[in-house]
C-alpha cells in the first residue's frame, strides 16, 4: 500500500508541474510580429482612405434657445 501511496503524489506532484517557460526571446517576436501586423493593417487602412471619395454633406444649421430662456433650463416661464 505505501508505494500506491508514493506512485499516486508522484503522478499529482508532476500534473501540478507549471509548463516550462518559452524560449527567451519568444515575447519579443511575438510582440514584433502583433507591431508588424497592426503597422501594415494601419497603412492599409490609410491607403484605403485616400483612395475613397471624400462625402461632405453640408453643416446643418439647428436654431438654439434664445438667451434668458428659462424653459431650456428645465423651469417653466411665468
């Protein structure tokens, strides 16, 4: 019974073991690869701006409250 007992925490001692780190380095290409990426999908969408007709519409002009308006205030007049 005492070597179930030493074969059974041996086995949960190696399941509870982290996985080893990554190579050193690894985050720094990855991290270079996500800039590298996002820098090209950046000029991407740049050019694709550039290249796509600009749509003005022009500026709607919404009358405002005239000044001592207390009802633009949330009071009532009177």
């Amino acid at each position: 019974m005492a070597t179930w007992s030493k074969l059974r925490s041996g086995v949960r001692w190696l399941l509870r073991r982290p996985e080893p780190p990554p190579p050193p380095g690894t985050g720094q290409r990855i991290q270079a690869a996500e800039q590298a990426a996002a820098r090209r999908q950046l000029l991407t969408d740049a050019q694709a701006a550039r290249t796509t007709p600009q749509h003005c519409q022009p500026t709607e002009i919404v009358p405002t409250a005239a000044l001592g308006d207390e009802t633009t205030h949330g009071r009532a007049e009177g």
